[in-house]
C-alpha cells in the first residue's frame, strides 16, 4: 500500500468521522428524546466502569506520589506533594487515563454491539422501518458518554487526591491536613476546567468513532472483531493526539 494510498484512506476516514458527527450532534439536539435509552447507556457506561475507573485513578495518586518524593528527596519535595499530585492527576492524568482505560472497554462495547446489528442486518431492518439508526443507536451513547465520562472524571480527581493521601500519611509522615490544605491552595478553576473539558472531548470522540466502525462493520463475527480493535486503536490515538492539542489550546487563553 503506496502514502499516497494511505492518506486517501485516512482522509475518507476522517470525513465520515465528521459526517457521523455532525448528524449525531444535530439529532442529539432535536426531539424527539428517548430519555430511557440514554439512561440505560449511563448505567452500562458509567455505573459499570466505576470499579476500573476507581482502581486506576487511586492507584496513580499514590504512585504519583510516592515517585515524587522518593526521586527528588533532597529538595524537600515532599512538602509539595499536594501540589504535585493534585495539579498533574486534574489536569492530565485522570481524564487521559479514564478515558484510555473506561474508553476502551465502553468503546470496544459500542462497536461490539453495533457491528452485531450491522452484519445481521438489524440497523437495515431499522432503516427500512423508518427509524434513523443515528438517532436509534448512536445518540443515546453519545449523550451517556459526553455526561459519564466526564463524571468518571471527578470521580477519578477525589480518588486520586485521596491515594496522594495515603502515602502522604503513611510513608511520607506528613499530615493529613497538612496535605489537604496544600491541595486545596493548589487547585484551581482553571485546573478544574482543563481536566473537566478534556474528558468531554474524550466521551464524544470515544462515542464517535465506536458508533461510526460498528455502523460501518462487515463480514460476519470477524469483521466485528476488526472493527472493535480497530475502535480501540484509533480512539486511543485520538485521545492522546487531543490532549496534545487541547493543552496548547487551553495554555493560550488568558
């Protein structure tokens, strides 16, 4: 396969990524709503990823801050690791690992049961009963992820903090106040921002690009595994390759 190829390959990618995308926002936004379908995506995609989210994010704090202290001990860093921890697991940290981690099983999910319907021609029989399978389908797992991601989020920022906490009081004999009290005069709204803003990009294109290989999955069971790999795979490089970008982004408003 020739460059050349490759870019006409992605570039055809891309635009039915950004076609998928603008007739999901567009139906998002009109009635009719199906507010029990969008409620049962939350529960299988947040509620249900909470052990896995929970286990990440408390585990980094604590190594976080544990690496930390023991790698720069002569320059007291230890004192500061409210800080640390609290201003690197906000702002990049958890929303990169919640969304790498939760993305990529609610991702491989989506594709899996999409591309399931695609190749026993359900989303034809959708079709051809008059309903819209973007509207069906698509956009009750983008609104779950574009509100449960985020959720997961915060969730991830508290665990992480209190991970920074235990080794803070257990290994680093500091105290817990004194710890929470460094956290606190290090957090900001901006910090919070950042972290929060990302992991909504994150839910929409984790959303976007499972929705768009399950929809477009053929070739029985294992067109539907390639799809799946192919959604963990690209929805990966886009949360890393966004995080990128939106870092630069965010550090140029005032």
């Amino acid at each position: 396969m020739s460059f050349k190829t490759t870019l006409e390959d992605a570039a055809e990618e891309a635009g039915r990524l950004a076609l998928l995308s603008g007739q999901a926002v567009r139906a998002l936004f009109s009635p009719p709503w199906e507010p029990r379908a969008w409620i049962v995506q939350m529960e299988q995609i947040g509620v249900r990823s909470l052990l896995v989210a929970a286990i990440t994010t408390i585990f980094t704090g604590m190594v976080l801050a544990l690496q930390t202290a023991l790698a720069l001990p002569t320059l007291g860093v230890k004192y500061y690791i409210g800080l640390v921890v609290s201003k690197s697991l906000v702002r990049e940290l958890v929303p990169v690992l919640v969304a790498l981690i939760v993305g990529g099983r609610i991702g491989a999910g989506m594709t899996a049961e999409i591309g399931t319907m695609k190749v026993t021609e359900q989303v034809d029989a959708l079709r051809a009963m008059g309903a819209d399978p973007v509207r069906k389908l698509v956009v009750p797992k983008l609104a779950a992820s574009l509100v449960m991601i985020p959720a997961l989020t915060v969730l991830g920022d508290l665990l992480g903090i209190l991970g920074g906490l235990v080794i803070a009081t257990l290994q680093l004999d500091l105290s817990a106040s004194f710890y929470l009290n460094d956290v606190l005069s290090a957090l900001t709204l901006e910090d919070i921002f950042s972290g929060l803003a990302k992991s909504f990009f994150f839910g929409f294109f984790i959303a976007i690009v499972a929705c768009h290989h399950g929809l477009t999955a053929r070739g029985g069971a294992d067109g539907v595994g390639r799809a799946t790999t192919n959604t963990v795979v690209l929805a990966s490089i886009l949360i890393l390759v966004s995080d990128f970008l939106l870092t630069k982004l965010f550090s140029l408003l005032p």
